[in-house]
C-alpha cells in the first residue's frame, strides 16, 4: 500500500476516514478498509463510543469496497496489549 502523503491525505473529507474528528484511518480505498481493520486497536485517546462509531463507518465502507470484514465489532478484535 502506497502511504498518503500530506497533501493527499488533505484532500481527503473527513467522512472518509473511520475516525473523522481525529483524521485517522482514511477508508477511500479497499486498501485501506483493510488497513483500517488491521490497525484499529493501535488507535489511541478515543472513547469506546467513537470507536464503535468508527467501526461501523468501516462496515459500511468495506461493503462499498467489497472487503470482507468477519468480527461484526470491534470488541471482538485481537487487543493489542
């Protein structure tokens, strides 16, 4: 996956991204539906009820993408710590 660079990511409304007020996870791509995915439990300083937000922001986007996604939340993610 290409990284976006500043510009890019500017660009970018922030309806596009899993986590908008903060600018993190960008969701345009498929690429980076699955990135989302991946990394979401490396996300930090957000509240439980921004990440379920965030999570059904990547739900809906991986069905715009056509990525399967198999936890239907994000409490059911492998933790990071």
């Amino acid at each position: 996956m290409t990284k976006l660079t500043a510009e890019a990511r500017n660009v970018i409304g922030d309806t596009q991204f899993a986590f908008p007020a903060q600018r993190k996870e960008p969701l345009e791509n498929a690429t980076h539906v699955r990135n989302a995915v991946s990394r979401f439990n490396q996300v930090r300083g957000v509240s439980d009820s921004e990440k379920d937000a965030a999570w059904q922001r990547i739900l809906d986007a991986a069905g715009k993408y056509d990525v399967n996604v198999s936890k239907s939340t994000w409490r059911d993610l492998p933790s990071d710590h």
